[in-house]
C-alpha cells in the first residue's frame, strides 16, 4: 500500500481476551501495508473498532465507543469489526461517520478493505452469513502486560439457548497444532514467560482437523523458554480427566481454571441447553481439587435468565456456596434477539436479577478472600508484569492470586518467589520478593 505520508491506526477493543488477541492480528496485517500505530498524541488517520455483542448491554458500549472515537477523530477513516457488526452490520452501517463494517470472515482481509476504501471513498458492508464463516486464523497477542494471549479456537456448535455467539463467530474450528506451535515459539523467541489459551469453545479444538487439545498442550509444555500455561476457559463437559491430570504433573501449566457453570439449578441448565447437569460440573471440580490441592477454580455463573425461578435461584447459590470454587464472574442475563431463551415464558425482573447478581457477587467475594487467608504467610512462584510509572509492581501467583510488590525493573517478565504478607481490600496482597 503506497502512501504519501505513514497511516497512522487507533485500535479500540471491547469485550473478551479473545478480541484482544484478534485485534493484535489486525494490527500485524495493516502494519505489512506500512499503517502503524499511533501514538497517544498522534491523530489517526483510521479507526478500528473490534466489537462485543455479549449483551445488550455491551451493544450500547459499542455504539458509544464508536461514536465517541467518530466525534473525537471526525476525519478518520472509521472501520467496525468483530461480534457486534457482524450481528448487526446495517445498524453500524447507519452511524453516521462509519465507512466500512466487516463481519467476523471479513476482518482478516481489513488490510484489502481499507486500501479500497482508499482509492474510492465508498462505504462498504461486507458480512458472510454465519453458517459459511470458515477462516480460522491464528493470534497472540501481548498488549502492555507480561502475558501472552494465544487464540486455539473460534466458533461454536453448541447453541446454548441464551446465546449469540455461534451466530457471531460461525462454527467451531482451530489452527492446527503446527500452525499454533508456530505462535508459541515466536513468543519464546520475543521472551514471552507465559502463554493463555484462548477461544470460543477451546475444549471443541481440533474438531475440524482430527487433533486433540491434549496433543496441543503437551506440546506446548516442551518449550522450555516459556514457564506458565494457562487455558482461560474450558466446558466442564470437555474437561476431560486426562486434561486435568496432565495439568497436574506438567511441567508449566498452572493449578489455575476457569469452568463455566451458568446455574446450579439442573431444571435452568435444562432450559439454557447446556450440555452437562450440576452433578457433572461438581465431580469435574473435585477432580481438579483432589489432582491439584492449591488450584484456583473461576466459574462463570449467569442470574436471572428466563425460567430462573426463586426455587431454582436459591438452589444454584446453595449449590455454588457449598463448591470449592473461588471466584465467580457474575452477569445478569441479557435478551439476545433471535436466541431459544425468548420463548421461555417466566421472565425475571430487572430488579431481581440486580439482587441475585448482588449475592452471588457477595458469595464470590467471601470465598476469594478465604482462599487468599489460607496462603498468607507462604511463599509462591509470581511472574512479575511492567509497571507504570513508579507505581507498585503487580504479578500473579502460579494459582492466580494477585500480589503487590515494591518497584525493581530487573524483576520486569520474571518468575520471583514471594513471600503473602496481608490481604487488601481489593483482593490484592501486599508481599515481599524473597
């Protein structure tokens, strides 16, 4: 792409990590056409919005993000992308100061896209319907932390009733492990210490190309260079035994994972067509416990769905209060136009789902600080990120707990052992580097 003057690229992103390590991509494939990134104070030539239609609420985000970046940069080129515009491509379209929208196929070509636009200055809407999306490509992307984000997956063929993301994102399918091991030497090569495993449904990898998730991960933990593994989310239904064993005994892959339960209520799992019952997610739970004592299990949990009677409610917290589970990532449930879950008659009020949410965030909280007490006065492995500034440094331990330490630049992206001093008010620990 041959230009006067270097373009310059704001990248805005909402929604998941696997976005982030999207739009990471993007900015590779406009940085080959010789458009770059701009700076803080630098005025972008072109404005890439990577869109979240999780919720409605997260449309409405999206639409004040873009037309707050069409307000602030009125003379950039402004291109739309990911979930939302490719849900709602027309609606985006509409926005004034809006030139090009690309569906979730579409986004790997914005480098073509944006050199059209370009030569012609023609508005342009180019959105493959979902059962033809295809493409996978594979992503890492760094960002300004010391972790790396890894995209195996995309798509799904799951279908939950509640659910948009298999209209969003197409089908399930993933890189192949060659094309992905690639990724996890490339960030060997740049000094990455640790990798975190993303996608739509990562336990469906390999459903398109006959491997295995496993084959993957134990791949993985032959680099050397890299020290911590991460999966950032897995279906307890494709958690398997033999995943959650090898994590054990591996050599990098953390006593860290996030399941997602939705409810704990079997008659509500039922209604949201997941594909597993309470009993299996217990026994998965147990099973990451018994094989990894220090493990930090995350769970996802949604409250006040269509069906979420006050009996149904009561059981899914008693349920979650009684796991060994230590932290919940609670959202109200979202209408999502054309899903199942509208024509489920009994509606929840928006002020009993702020209520139910408010409990379970309750729950969440109290378990996460009882988990972080019981390591207090131990000392665990934390991989140290960059600060900002003079400020207090940050890290993880290898079981997800966030510690603060004093400030040293020598021990930016390295693995230190410290010492949990005091838990703080904002589930952070104070510790000492020892």
């Amino acid at each position: 792409m041959e230009h006067e003057t270097t373009y310059r690229v704001k990248f805005e992103t909402l929604g998941c990590k696997l976005n982030f390590s999207e739009t990471a991509t993007l900015g590779k494939l406009l940085a080959e056409q010789g458009i770059v990134p701009a700076t803080e104070d630098e005025q972008p030539h072109l404005c890439v919005v990577n869109t979240c239609s999780v919720t409605d609420l997260a449309d409405r985000k999206c639409r004040q993000h873009i037309r707050s970046l069409i307000k602030r940069y009125p003379h950039a080129l402004v291109v739309v992308t990911g979930c939302y515009a490719q849900l709602k491509s027309q609606e985006i379209a509409q926005i004034p100061g809006v030139d090009i929208v690309l569906g979730s196929e579409q986004k790997l070509d914005i480098a073509t896209y944006v050199k059209q636009w370009l030569a012609d200055h023609q508005p342009t809407v180019a959105v493959t319907d979902t059962p033809k999306i295809s493409r996978f490509c594979p992503s890492c992307e760094r960002g300004d932390r010391t972790r790396y984000w890894l995209k195996v997956q995309d798509g799904c063929d799951y279908y939950c009733s509640y659910c948009t993301i298999p209209m969003a994102r197409g089908r399930s399918r993933s890189g192949t492990i060659e094309q992905l091991m690639q990724q996890v030497r490339q960030v060997a090569q740049e000094g990455g210490k640790e990798i975190v495993l993303t996608g739509v449904n990562i336990g469906d990898f390999g459903k398109n190309t006959g491997e295995r998730l496993i084959d993957l991960l134990r791949l993985m933990d032959e680099v050397q260079e890299i020290e911590r593994y991460r999966i950032s989310s897995i279906e307890p239904d494709l958690l398997t035994d033999e995943i959650i064993d090898f994590c054990a005994r591996s050599r990098a892959f953390m006593p860290h994972f996030h399941i997602p339960l939705q409810c704990g209520s079997n008659e509500v799992l039922r209604l949201m067509r997941r594909h597993y019952n309470r009993e299996l997610f217990a026994e998965k739970v147990y099973r990451c416990r018994q094989a990894m004592p220090d493990c930090f299990i995350g769970v996802d949990v949604m409250v006040g769905t269509r069906g979420e009677t006050d009996e149904f409610f009561e059981q899914s917290h008693d349920f979650i209060a009684a796991l060994p589970v230590q932290h919940l990532h609670v959202f109200p449930y979202s209408e999502r136009p054309g899903t199942y879950a509208l024509r489920i008659p009994l509606v929840v009020s928006q002020k009993t789902k702020q209520e139910r949410a408010a409990r379970m965030i309750a729950l969440s909280d109290r378990k996460q600080r009882e988990f972080i007490a019981g390591y207090l006065g131990t000392t665990r492995p934390v991989l140290m990120e960059q600060p900002h500034g003079d400020a207090t440094m940050h890290g993880f331990t290898d079981n997800y707990i966030r510690v603060n330490v004093a400030p040293d630049a020598a021990l930016v992206n390295r693995v230190v052992n410290v010492r949990l001093l005091s838990l703080n008010d904002d589930l952070t620990v104070d510790a000492q580097v020892i």
